[in-house]
C-alpha cells in the first residue's frame, strides 16, 4: 500500500447526520492504493469520514470536496469530526484527528 500515512484508527467519529458511531473501513482502489476512511453504521446511510476531506457522502465517479460548513482545526487546518452529541444542551463537540491536538468545537 502506498499510503504515506495511515489513518487514525484509535479515534471514532460519530456520523454527522445520524450520530451513531463510524466504523473504520479499506476500500481498494488499485492493486498498489488503498482508500482508508470511516462510513456509519447506520445500514442506510451512506456518510463517510475522511481525514482529509471530512464529511461526505461519495458519489461514483466524482472526486470528494470538503464541504464549506465543514469545520477545520485552527492548528492543523485539518477536517474536524464530531466526538460527541450533547442531546441536553443540544450541541455537537468537533475534535482534531491530528494526535493530541487540544483543538475543539461546540456548534449547536
């Protein structure tokens, strides 16, 4: 596999449309590249997590784009994912994927 850098796998983002927990998938994409990212459990839902494109859902044939709502680390300018849903104080908590960054959000 040709992947300069593995994905997080230690991390589990919740589906922004949803909020169940993602799960870590490898798709391949030719004999020497493989695609690493998270899609929700949800069984017909189709939203993906990519650390470099965040949120989306793919379409076959078209390359993804990160969405203009998409939040983004100050730090890192990395695509944050939601960690948690507070359903209380209805608001969702974005986090950094790079590897200790302190880096959060709240968005209602």
């Amino acid at each position: 596999m040709l992947n300069s850098q593995r994905m997080r796998t230690d991390i589990l983002p919740l589906c922004d449309q949803h909020y169940r927990t993602m799960e870590p998938v490898l798709a391949p994409y030719n004999a020497d590249y493989s695609i690493e990212f998270f899609r929700c459990t949800d069984k017909f839902c189709h939203r993906c997590f990519g650390e470099r494109v965040g949120y989306t859902t793919p379409k076959r044939g078209e390359a993804p784009t990160l969405a203009p709502n998409q939040p983004s680390c100050d730090r890192h300018g990395r695509p944050m994912f939601i960690i948690s849903l507070d359903r209380q104080r209805n608001h969702v908590t974005y986090a950094c994927p790079e590897p200790d960054c302190p880096e959060r959000l709240l968005r209602p």
